[in-house]
C-alpha cells in the first residue's frame, strides 16, 4: 500500500501532525481495499493488516513523543522515569514496542516527565518574574521623573 508521505514533508506542519496525517491516509486507504474485498475472509484479512499498521503507526508516535520530551528533560538535566526497579522488574512508565522492539514512554512515563519539565520551567519564569517588575519599576520611575523635570523646564 502505497501512502503519499512526498506530500506531507511539504507541509509546513508538526512532525506529530503529520504522523496524524499519515494515520488518517492509512484508515482511509485500508477502508478502500476493505470495501473492494470479495468476500469476508479477504475482509478480516484486510482489517488484520490494518490493525497492525496503525500498531507499527502508534508505536513510531509514541517513540517520537519520547525522544521529543526525552531531549527538553535533558536539556533541562531532569531524571528520566526509570526502566527498571531496584529488584530489575519493569516499572510501568515503559514498554517495549512488539513490532519494533524500541522502548517509549507509556502515558503514565510520559505524564509524570511533563509534569517535571513544567515544574522546572515554572521555578525558571519564577526566579526571573521579581527581577522583571524591579526593572519594569525602575524604567517607569526614570521616565516618570524625566517627565516632571522637562515639564517644569519649559
């Protein structure tokens, strides 16, 4: 099956909208080639492909989405969930794709590491907010009495 990927790398979008864009392509190609099935086998057998394309689909999103926040928690030095307990059993913030065999982030994984970059990110734009208004105050004061001293020189 052959998918228009020449035209999505033309479009000045996301890389998770065109991922969104290849999954509509995909739903609406397999739906063609199930409506032009002969019989309900070649239907079943029609779906069977479809499902584990939108699998291998979703398991491309999902390691996108973990690199994606993978790189700002490095970039802000914050700790990755971990792969493994202390004892070396899985913890349930990963899982390992079955059709590609690359390890992402569940939702869970995913929703714990957001929530640390916008904590640091929030400790950030804190740190410099008081420093903002002094400065805001300064320049208002300065400009204030420039003001009362040119008006009173005319």
């Amino acid at each position: 099956m052959k998918i228009p990927l020449k035209y999505i790398k033309y479009f000045h979008i996301s890389q998770l909208a065109r991922y969104e864009h290849q999954r509509r392509w995909l739903v609406q190609a397999y739906q063609e080639d199930r409506h032009q099935a002969k019989d309900g086998t070649a239907r079943q057998r029609v779906l069977d492909d479809m499902r584990m394309e939108l699998d291998l689909h979703d398991e491309e999103v999902r390691v996108y989405l973990t690199n994606k926040w993978a790189a700002k928690a490095r970039r802000l030095m914050i700790p990755m969930p971990a792969r493994y307990d202390d004892d070396g059993s899985e913890t349930p913030f990963w899982e390992q794709g079955q059709y590609t065999g690359d390890w992402y982030l569940t939702n869970r994984g995913l929703a714990i590491l957001r929530s640390e970059i916008r904590r640091e990110h929030k400790e950030s734009y804190e740190r410099w907010t008081p420093i903002v208004t002094a400065i805001t105050g300064i320049v208002g004061a300065v400009t204030g009495m420039i003001a009362v001293i040119l008006g009173h020189a005319k």
